[in-house]
C-alpha cells in the first residue's frame, strides 16, 4: 500500500495540471466566486422616475424612494427616455406618477401609481418591487393619517385604525437575507464536486499510461485513499472561508459536516470509477463526467426548490453528491440538528455503495490491452 | 487539399472523434433537456406551512383559511407553540411559520390592534419570497376587512369607509418576464453559455488531439485522412475549420435559440435578420477563440477540464444572475474578453428586452474587435504550432 501511495505522490509531483487541481486552483476560483457576489445586500440599484405631478406630495414620495436602500432614483422628463433606460437594462424598474396625481389624492379620488420592474431580472425585479411598495406605503401612511384626523378620529385611534393589524416578518436562518450566505455556499460546494470529479478522473487515467503488477481495485483504493485528505482539505477551505473570514452564522460546529464530505468524496469517486472502467479513454473520461456532474448546481434544490421540481429532476438530482451534501450542510448551517441526527443523513449516500459491484466486476477484468500500450504525451500541457 | 475537402476532413473528424461528438452532439441535445428541468414550473407554489394558533378563534381560523387559499401557501401542519413549530421547520420538510397571539381577535375589535408574525426559511430566498408574498397579501385581506368593519360601525358610509383604507392604486406590474418565471429568467443566457462552452471544448479537443498526435482514436487513423491538418497553410486550416465548426454551430444555434427557446417559452422580440446579425460576430469571435486556446493544449483531456472550471464564474460574471452594477469593477473589465459575457447580455437586451440593434450596438462591436483579436491570435498559433511539427 505505501508503494502504491509513493507512485501517487510522484505521478502528482510530474503532473502540473492535477497539482494546480489540488492547491492553487480551487483556492483562485472560490475567492473569485466569492468577490464576485461580495456586495452581499443588493443595494443603490437604478430605478427611473417620471414625475409627471411635480406636486409637493409626489416630491414627499421621490423622497421616500430615495431614502430606500435598494432604489436609487434618477429622474427622467420624458416617459419615452424612461421606457427606453429600462428596454437597455440601465434601469431595474419605473415609477410614473400621473398628472394630478396630487389633486386626486385631495379630493378624495383613486389616483393609480405605476410601477413597472424588470421580470426579466428576477432577483432584482423582485427585490425592487417589494421595496418600492414598501416605500410608497409608508410615504402614503401620513396622508392616510391626516384623514383619520380630519375625520374625528384621535390620535391613538387614527393609528390603529391605519393598521388594525402590524406584521413582524422574520427572515429565519439569513437575518438580512444575505446573498452571500445564500448563494456563495452552494456554489463554492458545486465547484468543489467538479474539483473532486477532474481530480479523480485525471487520477484514474493516469492508469491508462502504465500497468505495474499490483490489482487494479488495489491501484483504486489507494488513489482513493491518497486524494481524499487532499481533497477534504479543500472543502474545508471552503469551511474556513465561510465561517471562518466572512463569519457567516452558523448554528451547529461546522466539523460535524466531515463525515458527509467524505461520503461526499467517495460518491463522486465511485461514480467517476465505473465511468473510467466502462470508458477507458482519457478524453471520453473527462467529457463524460463533465456532461454528467456540470449541471449538478441547478439540481442543489437552493436557488429553485426541490419540492417544485418535476419528478424527473427530483430523481436526477438523487444520482448527484452535492445535493445530498448540501441538505446536511443546510441542516447544519440553518437548522442546527444534531451531530448525531446529521450522521443518521449520512444513510442517504448507502446506494451510492451499489455502484462497488460493477467497479469490483469491472476491475475484476482489468484494462484493456490496446489501451494500455498507448504513452501518455509527458508534455506539460496549458 | 481544396478548402471544401479541408471541410469535409475537418467534419470528418469531428464525428468520428467520440470525446467530441460527446461533448458536440450529446452535450447540446442533452443539456437543452436537462439544464431547465429543474425550472420546468416556473414558481414556486404551495410551500408548507406551519401556522402556531395560539387565539383559536373564528376570526384566526379565517386567517389561516385564507392563507391556505393562497396558492403561494399551503397550511401543512398546526404546532401548539413556537418551541415545536421551530422543530418542525428543523425538520427539513416545513418553511414556512405564522404566529397569531393569544388574543388576536379580542384586541382586534376593542380596536387595540394586533401583531401577526411571519417567518420565512431565508436559506432558500425563492420559498422565502413566496411565503411572505402570501402571508402578506393574506395578512392585508383580513386587516382590510377589520378595517372596514371598524370604519363601518362608526358609521361611516361604505363607499367613503373604502375609499379612506386605500387612498392610491399602486399598479405594480413585473415587465418583460410577466409571469415572473424561472425559465425564462435562466434559460436564454445559459443556452448561450451552452453553446459557446462546447464549441470552445470542441475546438479544443480536436486541435489538442492533433497537435499532440498522440495517435489517440478519431483524431486520425480512423479516418484514414490522417495528418490532413499538415498539409494546409496555417490560415487554411484556420479557414476549414471555423466553416466545419460554424456550420455545425448554425445548426445547433438554431436549435437552441429558434426550436429551445419556442419550446420552453422564452420570449424573443428581435427579428431573425437582427438576431443573425448579432450572433455572427459571436459565432466567429468564438470559433477563434476556441481555436486559438486550442493551440494552448496538446492533452485531449485538458480543454474540457478548463472549460468546466471556467463555466460558472462565467455564468455569473454575465450579468443577467447577479446584478452588473453589483460585480467588482475589475472582474466585470476582465470578463469582456470571454465572448459569451457581452453575447448574453446583449442577446438580452435584443431578445428580452426588445431594445432594438441600436441598443445593443456596443456589445456588437464588443464581440467584433474580439473577433478580429482572436482571429490574429489564432493564425499566430496555428502557425507556431505548423512550425513545431
């Protein structure tokens, strides 16, 4: 065994390529991702105003607006200009106060505000949406509240009367709703799955260049046993980096989360085994895994959820690591279950253990002859 | 070699080699399926509830009937305090939680007014949307109707009782996107994406596969044609292979941006002679990219890998997921390099947006200094590569 692991070490130590994929690679782009979506809390996003009124009440609205964190109006003259700020996507979303808007407001009419956001960019339109309505009714609570007192009602009745009933919305898990907290996790644990599987695969063609005496399945347990530190390590740069620098909150101790890294390794190391058994090419190895384990980030279940998806998607997304990774990280992270109750989820990665028959069988009958007399170019590539 | 035969040996080899024709062929067709699966109902719906009733009166259970008529909301169980609920919800299988007080109906029409809390699962931000999107507007129905109740006892007409609860109609409309849905949020950027990584791998692995001549299966002696790509000048190589490669590429993008995006909804506002006008600068920007990074690899195995990597913090970098004016500065100037980046976003603006060729001019000369620039570099590599062999 420690043989097998020494000629591990020194095929890592010649390959430039597998070396980069286990220390400076992974470690590049998960601080990229993460710059990338640094800016956390969408905020100060542009918002067109047409203010067709210019009355002292659509001046007090503006006003709120503008004091929203996430809209940051620019006034536009013209409707048309504005239409065409938010056809160039310059402008998340349109606010148009109508001409007399003021008047109708006074004497008792039903003046219409328009509001229009951009559908097309989800995240924003929505979060757009929901603040701007949010800062037009509170622009509007005073005018409600001088017509209550107008009317005769006191003052502490005026305000009940405005709101009989006051809400208290919490956002459980993700106080501020937090992208960085949201996204960030998902996606570095995607690119960690797609580290661990180019990882493997380039583990196991190096198989395809030379064939020392030893069995095959022995050959396999021991890169197995020699990338998975490797590889664990960086899932817990992933750790130190959520929890650690950015302190992202966490209810439970992130170490509990080991145990599913690990079954996490060997899933995506049994299914890139059968692949590299049944395919026994260098090139068609890595494609293959790539069209498999690429789309695995839309099938986590946290950006769209899972209990929306088809079956089809929801049976699909059975065969991928990740998601069962990232419900124990979720249990973790928000719900903080139990070290125990998190190994009890560690049963879901059992049938992954199925796909050992046909590797064992597999390797039973070695590799192809034709394949193993090719050599491997030793030109370090890229 | 004539450059139609340079073609034909260039498709040729394209098919016969199965790590591209992977990639190629089940690669496109297989991620048209796969990729929106996920999204194929558009929004979330019925997401489960748990309501802790602590008034249980008949003005509560109205409430909690009308959130369940919301079909954003489904009521999936009853907890008989906040400590269990919050069990519940660490059970995985509920998101969502409402409180009512001890009380709630009593304050209500003593006229002391009353606080209702919501809670959402903020872990996954769409079902958090969803469950306070219902419980607001089922919240607000019932405080209206209390209020009118109010209004009317004091003796208030009805039409004026109405009329002071809402003082404006605030019209808030979602544009470009109405139903608010998650295909056509994802799917017209990501199916560009698509095609632009696995031309790039294509690409990629063909000339890898030549210019390592490892003897590999397909890249030669299977079609018999083997070393054609030595025996052409260095820019008729590139020639053949940018038509072999955009020809297949026509084909495919017409698949996916014509059938796909027919097919699942996707909205598209240009025409056909706008939308040709703007994908050829992207098509041939891409092809030579691809074949200049190519010239970079002489393992078969590598292009796919680094393409793979590169995938999502394109996708991201691109601007229709997160936000431009969000992305750091620096990463946003560097991304321009990668034509897919101002491809999407333009595709965007043209198809989604309905802005018009006008507004998407920038991008489109963008795409064609890329274009040009790649083009030089991938003449200067095929070259170096000509002159190694």
């Amino acid at each position: 065994m420690r043989a097998l692991l020494r000629r591990e070490l020194t095929s890592l130590w010649q390959s430039p390529w597998q070396l980069a994929l286990v220390s400076w690679l992974p470690i590049l782009s998960m601080l990229a991702l993460w710059w990338l979506f640094s800016a956390a809390l969408p905020r100060q996003l542009p918002v067109a105003w047409v203010d067709l009124d210019n009355s002292s009440v659509s001046r007090e609205l503006g006003r709120h607006v503008a004091a929203s964190p996430v809209a940051s109006p620019e006034s536009f003259t013209h409707l048309d200009d504005a239409i065409a700020a938010m056809n160039r996507a310059e402008v998340y979303a349109l606010v148009v106060v109508p001409v007399g808007f003021s008047r109708e407001l006074m004497t008792g009419g039903d003046p219409t505000l328009d509001v229009r956001y951009n559908g097309q960019f989800l995240l924003v339109g929505k979060l757009l949406a929901a603040n701007l309505q949010l800062a037009i009714a509170d622009a509007m609570k005073p005018l409600a509240y001088t017509k209550q007192l107008a009317a005769g009602a006191s003052p502490h009745q005026a305000r009940v009367n405005m709101a009989p009933i006051e809400t208290q919305t919490t956002a459980l898990f993700n106080r501020n709703n937090n992208y960085v907290g949201f996204l960030v996790p998902p996606v570095l644990l995607a690119l960690w799955q797609l580290m661990a599987m180019l990882v493997f695969a380039n583990a196991l063609n190096r198989e395809l260049a030379d064939a020392p005496e030893t069995p095959l399945s022995a050959r396999l347990v021991a890169k197995f046993v020699f990338y998975t530190p490797l590889l664990l390590a960086q899932g817990l740069f992933i750790h130190a980096l959520l929890f650690g620098f950015l302190a992202l909150p966490v209810a439970g101790s992130p170490l509990w989360l080991v145990p599913a890294m690990l079954a996490t390794l060997l899933a995506i190391f049994l299914i890139v085994a059968l692949i590299f058994l049944i395919m026994q090419e260098a090139a068609r190895v890595v494609s293959f895994c790539t069209a498999l384990f690429a789309p695995a980030f839309a099938f986590m279940g946290v950006t769209f959820p899972v209990h929306d998806m088809p079956a089809a998607a929801q049976y699909w997304r059975l065969l991928m690591p990740s998601s069962h990774y990232i419900d124990s990280h979720i249990a973790l992270v928000s719900y903080g279950v139990s070290g125990t109750e998190l190994l009890l989820k560690l049963s879901s990665f059992v049938p992954f253990l199925l796909l050992l028959v046909p590797i064992y069988a597999l390797a039973g009958r070695g590799l192809r002859a034709s394949d193993m007399a090719k050599v491997v170019n030793e030109e370090p590539a890229l | 070699m004539s450059l139609l035969r340079l073609i034909l040996c260039e498709l040729k080899a394209i098919v016969s080699d199965k790590a591209i024709a992977v990639t190629l062929f089940g690669g496109v067709l297989f991620y048209a399926v796969l990729y929106p699966l996920p999204y194929l109902h558009q929004v979330p719906t019925e997401q489960a509830l748990v309501v802790v009733d602590l008034d249980n009166t008949s003005l509560s259970r109205t409430l909690v009937r009308h959130a369940d008529a919301s079909p954003k909301i489904r009521v999936a169980a009853g907890a008989g305090s906040v400590a269990e609920a919050k069990m519940l919800i660490a059970s995985g299988d509920f998101h969502g939680l409402l409180v009512i007080p001890l009380g709630f109906k009593r304050d209500l029409l003593l006229g002391k007014g009353a606080t209702l809390s919501y809670g959402g699962d903020a872990s996954y931000f769409l079902v958090y949307s969803a469950l306070v999107e219902g419980l607001v507007s089922a919240g607000m129905d019932a405080a209206k109707s209390v209020q009118l109740l109010g209004l009317l006892s004091r003796g208030e007409s009805f039409t004026g009782a109405t009329l002071s609860l809402a003082p404006m109609h605030l019209n808030a409309v979602p544009a470009y996107n109405p139903s608010l849905g998650y295909i056509p949020y994802v799917v017209p950027g990501l199916f560009l994406l698509i095609l632009h990584q696995t031309l790039l791998i294509g690409t990629g692995i063909l000339g890898a596969g030549q210019w390592g001549g490892s003897g590999q299966p397909g890249a030669k002696g299977e079609t018999g044609e083997s070393g054609y790509w030595t025996q052409v000048s260095p820019l008729k190589l590139l020639l053949g292979r940018s038509l072999a490669f955009g020809l297949l590429y026509l084909g495919f993008g017409g698949f996916y941006l014509g059938w796909c995006y027919h097919w699942y909804g996707v909205s598209v506002q240009s025409s056909l002679g706008q939308m040709l006008l703007f994908a050829l600068p992207f098509l041939l920007s891409t092809l030579f990219a691809g074949i200049a990074a190519s010239c970079l690899f002489s393992r078969r195995e590598l292009p796919t890998q680094v393409m793979l990597l590169a995938s999502m913090p394109i996708l991201f970098v691109s601007g229709f997921v997160w936000p431009l004016s969000l992305i750091p500065e620096p990463l946003v100037l560097v991304s321009k390099v990668i034509p897919a980046v101002p491809a999407i976003f333009g595709m965007l603006k043209l198809n989604q947006l309905g802005a018009g060729f006008a507004a998407v001019m920038n991008e489109w000369l963008i795409l064609w200094g890329l274009a040009a620039v790649y083009f030089v570099l991938a003449f200067a590599g095929l070259r170096w590569r000509r002159n190694r062999q």
